[in-house]
C-alpha cells in the first residue's frame, strides 16, 4: 500500500468510479435468485483496489455503486453499496503484498489476491449485505442470505477470473509503462 496518497490515487478512483457506474449493467442474470447476477465492475472494483490500495478501492466501491444505483434504477440500496466499500477496502490493504505495480503479480502473488478476494467477499456479502438488508430494509431472513451467498459466489467467479486476468496484463504491461505518473 502506498503511503502517499496523490493525484494518481485520485485520477484512479476517478476512473474506478467511472468505470464501475458504466459496468452497472453489464450483467448476467444468476437467474434464480432474484436481483444477483455475475458483474464485471466486481472486477473493476478487485482490479483498482488491488493496485491503489484500501481508500481508493473502498471509495470506489461506495460511490460507484451508490452513483450506479442511482443513476440506472432511480435509488440507491445502501446495503448492497456498503459491501462493495467493504470489498475495496479488504482487497486494497493487501496491495502491496500482490507486487502488481512493480510487475511481479506472479503465482504466489495470484494466490493470495484470490485468497484475500475470497475472504473479502465472503465477509461483504455473506455477512455484510444480509445483516444490513435486515436491520435498514426488514427483509426477510432466508431470502438476504441467499442472495447474499449467490453474490458471494458470482463475485468469487469473475474476480477470480477476469479481476486475475487484468492485474496479470496490467503487472505486464501497465506497470512497467509508468501509467498514471507525473511527467518530468
């Protein structure tokens, strides 16, 4: 994790958050489990916190979903966008360990990156979401945790897919290239 925080931090989470509300309905329906589906931003929001650490992954998570909510269904459901500020945050504090900006996001570093995901998740949307759908919303028990466990599982699925195959190309390419840093 950076220890400075700086135009590059902020530029990211411009982007990040930009990204995420556009992402907002790029989704497969799970199907049977109303309002969960597979979702690319999981990716983006995995992809941003894993390189700028926890206050850009948390804030993109928080006003990317809340400004997605808002923007393509008309209010926001705070219980679902508090998660994905959890999420940030957690795979954010691990930045560092991943090594993707000095482009060594190799096996081991892909290993905990899915490790920390997995964690992060179950923690956002197995505990997290459903608690906070009951205590703000009275929802009913059974159905805020299964959503919650079908959220868990889709976001574990597309990061562990897409959110690795993104930071592998950009520990690659991006890092070495120097993006997002002050020109002389």
């Amino acid at each position: 994790m950076d220890k400075k925080f700086g135009i590059k931090h902020v530029v990211a989470m411009g982007i990040g958050t930009a990204l995420f509300v556009v992402l907002t309905n790029v989704q497969i329906p799970v199907g049977f489990i109303p309002n969960t589906a597979l979702q690319t931003r999981a990716a983006v929001l995995a992809f941003f916190s894993a390189i700028f650490g926890p206050v850009v992954g948390g804030a993109i998570g928080l006003i990317g979903h809340a400004l997605g909510d808002a923007v393509f269904y008309g209010s926001v459901w705070w219980s679902w966008v508090f998660p994905d500020a959890v999420f940030g945050i957690i795979v954010g504090l691990f930045a560092a360990k991943y090594k993707v900006k000095e482009g060594s996001f190799g096996g081991k570093e892909i290993g905990l990156f899915n490790i920390v995901q997995v964690v992060a998740n179950a923690l956002a949307w197995i505990l997290v979401a459903p608690v906070l759908d009951i205590v703000i919303y009275a929802e009913p028990v059974n159905k805020v945790f299964t959503q919650g466990v079908a959220a868990f599982v889709a976001n574990v699925i597309i990061i562990g897919i897409l959110g690795t195959l993104l930071l592998v190309a950009y520990s690659k390419v991006g890092a070495k290239s120097g993006s997002l840093s002050k020109e002389d």
